[in-house]
C-alpha cells in the first residue's frame, strides 16, 4: 500500500474508525485516495459519504451507534437502544431507535435501520449524555430517563420492556427511585409509574 493510502488510514483510525467524505478532506486525504481504498476494499461506504474501516465489521452494535450519530447529529439514541447500551434490557435491537424533537426534520438516514420516535421539546432535551465511542460523541439518553421514555412509549416498545427496564436499573448500585419519579413528572406519565415503582421498591 502506498504512503498516501497508509496516511489516510492512520487519519481515518484516529477518527475511530469512520470519517465523511468531507472530514477526509479537510484533513488532506485526497479524494483520489479516499476511493481508491474503497475500491481495494480498505474503506467500506455505509451511507452516502460515510465510510468506515473495513477491520471494523467485528463491532457492528458501536458502528451503528456512532454511523447514527454523524448522519444524525440532533438525534438522540433512546429507548430500546439506549436500554442495550445501559445493560437494561434482554431485547436486541434490530434497529437504531432515535429520540428527534417533535418540530425537526426526520433523519435521512439509509442504513443502519433507524426508527424515529418524535418527543415533545420538554421530554426532548432533558437527560442526554454524550458518550465518546470509537473516538466520536454519541448523545444517548441516560438510564433512570430512558426507563421513564420507556413508559410514555410503551404502546410501542412494549408495557413488559419497561417494566424489566425499571426492575434492571433499580437493582443498579446508585439507582434513585426519586430520579425516575422526576422523569416521570418531567414526561407526564407519573400517575402510569407511581404503583408499578412503589411495587417493585417495598
């Protein structure tokens, strides 16, 4: 392999293993180099002007994650995929699913699936987390507001989904019932929530 070509895999593998066309370019990998490694099999295309590494197809759950994240900047993971990364469900994901606030735009986004789930500005914006993966930032909703999420939708992820969220995070060491209560209040559904929590912590 050529020096440019090796250059421009270094680049790419600082970047965590997946850059934009025109990252690439403003890092000086020229165009001519960015496909002939696609042509070579070095560089795999993922979405329109996204490609990653191929020596990454080994983590297929972080590289949607973070895929999601570039192509969907003002998306939030949530629900069943922000579950899976906290450890609070038993369920795989076959999707990315993706909190956008109610008056944006829906994401463009070709592969990996991603459901979006439209939430209120107010439910929106409260509990995000940027979480750094494969040297990229990520904003997922944290534990306690995604078991909440979880109860306000649970007409599509399912009533038993939540409950197993709320009984998996209450047996987390630093779990707060108050906190969930707060999301709760925060999201509308602390009528829904209040008998099932005070169950599961008497």
């Amino acid at each position: 392999m050529d020096t440019a070509k090796s250059k421009a895999i270094e680049i790419i593998r600082r970047q965590g293993g997946i850059i934009r066309t025109r990252e690439a370019l403003g890092q000086g990998i020229h165009r001519r180099t960015l496909y002939g490694l696609r042509e070579e099999g070095a560089l795999i295309p993922t979405a329109r002007g996204l490609y990653q590494l191929a020596e990454l197809e080994n983590f297929p759950t972080e590289i949607d994650l973070v895929n999601v994240a570039k192509l969907a900047p003002h998306g939030v993971i949530c629900l069943v995929s922000a579950l899976a990364f906290h450890g609070l469900t038993t369920q795989i994901p076959h999707e990315i699913w993706l909190a956008v606030e109610r008056k944006a735009r829906r994401p463009k986004v070709a592969y990996p699936p991603v459901r979006a789930v439209f939430y209120p500005a107010t439910c929106f914006r409260e509990g995000i987390e940027n979480h750094r993966i494969m040297e990229q930032e990520v904003r997922i909703y944290n534990a306690p507001k995604t078991v909440i999420d979880c109860f306000r939708w649970r007409n599509t992820v399912g009533l038993d989904v939540a409950l197993e969220a709320a009984r998996s995070y209450l047996k987390q060491r630093g779990a707060s019932p108050s906190t969930l209560m707060e999301y709760a209040k925060l999201c509308k559904v602390e009528r829904l929530v209040t008998p099932y929590l005070e169950a599961m912590v008497s």
